[in-house]
C-alpha cells in the first residue's frame, strides 16, 4: 500500500516517521541522553520486524515476533538503555535477543555486546539481521540467559528484555563493580529495576512499571 505509492520513497519516510518517533515518544517522556536519541535514530526499526509490521514499526507499542515473542516498545528499548549508563567503551551482557533490535542499539552504545536467547530460531535471525547490518562487535549464544556468560564476565552492563521473577544472582555476579543491571521483575505485574554494585554490596531501585513477556526456562 503506503511503500508502493511512495515507491523509492519509502525509505525517507521510514526515516521521517523515525524523527517522529524519537521526538514524540522517547524525548516527549523524558529520555535525554543524546548519545541513545542518535542511536535510536541510527537503527531501523523497521528492520527487525516482521514483513507485515513495516509499515507499523514506528509506533508506540511492541510488535509481535516468532514464537509468541515480541520486539520491545521502542521508548521502553531507548529507556533501558539510557539506565544502562553507556559512554562508548562499555561491554554489555544482554539477556533476550529476541528480534536483535536492542542489541543493535546496544551495539551503537558501547565497545562489544554479548547476546543470549533461549529460542534458536530468534537467535539465529537475530544473528543474521545483525550481521546483514554491519554490526561487527555482537557475540551471539543460545540458551538460558538466567545463568548469564560467564565465560565473558564480567560486564559493565547488562539488560535483560524479559521478566525474571526475581534479579538471577548468576547476573549480578557477573556485573563489574559500579556496573548497572537493568532488569523487568515480577510476574504479572512487573518492576524496571536497576541493581547496582558498589562498595557496601548490591543496591536496587524502581523504576517504573512495565510489561515484559517472561522469562522462560529453569
Ligand atoms: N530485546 C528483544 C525483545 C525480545 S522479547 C527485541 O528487541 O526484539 C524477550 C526475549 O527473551 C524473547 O526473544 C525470548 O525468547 C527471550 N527469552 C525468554 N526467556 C529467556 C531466557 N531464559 N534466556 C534467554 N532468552 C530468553
């Protein structure tokens, strides 16, 4: 429809309605760390998403994936990782790699990202999406991220984009001192909290309320 009548054009109004996007959803609620707004910017939603969602990828809802999965709301993907806290030299553990949209903000963020999905076949379009797109600095594993990578530890950030019943202690071990674990807990009815390390041991704090579909797993 729309992407045959614009025709070549398509593409500049993805990109449009992109701007549109970060100005409206993500600025509008108060994310304003310039760094995450180009990053948001950079990456195309649009192109982790199904081929019947193009046209919806700018909006301001998650998106069905395979498998009964979603991809994240774009100001939830934006808010998450401006909580992770990143300047450029960071390596990042992220748990759920789902479509590969986080990833690849992450990706713009910091150094090196390593990513875990429980599912395959996610993790294997994820992969290839993301290496169709350049991204030379994401590692990829399939299994269950509630043990983390150990083998990679530790990290100065890890995100996790389902809900946990209650923060892994395997993730948290494997967080650098000062480092920040941004994590949905809960069940039904769930809590953005950021856990940190410091010096007189783990701390926690709400963030808001959110809807993650769960973790899945031991
Ligand atoms: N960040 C993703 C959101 C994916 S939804 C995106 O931007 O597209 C959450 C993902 O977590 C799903 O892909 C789901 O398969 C995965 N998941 C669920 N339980 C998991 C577990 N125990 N370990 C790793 N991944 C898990």
């Amino acid at each position: 429809m729309i992407d045959k009548i614009l025709g070549p054009r398509y593409d500049a109004y993805l990109a449009f309605i992109r701007k549109a996007m970060i100005k409206d959803q993500i600025e509008a609620r108060g994310v304003r760390d310039p760094r995450v707004l180009a990053a948001m910017d950079k990456v195309c939603r649009h192109c982790f998403v199904t081929e019947d969602m193009v046209s919806r990828a700018y909006e301001d809802y998650p998106l069905p994936l395979h498998g009964g999965q979603t991809i994240s709301q774009p100001y939830i993907v934006a808010l998450m990782s401006e909580l992770a806290e990143l300047k450029g030299p960071e390596r990042v553990l992220e748990i759920g790699t789902g479509s590969g949209y986080q990833t690849a903000v992450l990706a713009e963020l910091a150094a090196g990202v390593c990513t875990v999905e429980l599912l395959p076949e996610l993790a294997a379009g994820a992969r290839a999406r993301l290496a169709g797109l350049g991204y030379a600095n994401v590692e990829f594993r399939t299994g269950d991220g509630a043990e983390g990578w150990a083998e990679r530890a530790p990290y100065d950030a890890i995100v996790v984009t389902c809900a946990a019943k209650a923060v892994p202690p395997a993730l948290l071990g494997q967080l650098k001192p000062g480092g920040r674990l941004v994590i949905p807990v809960g069940g039904e009815e769930q809590t953005l909290k950021v856990a940190t390390k410091g010096p007189e041991g783990a701390r926690e704090r709400d963030v808001c309320a959110v809807r993650f579909v769960p973790m899945l797993g031991k």
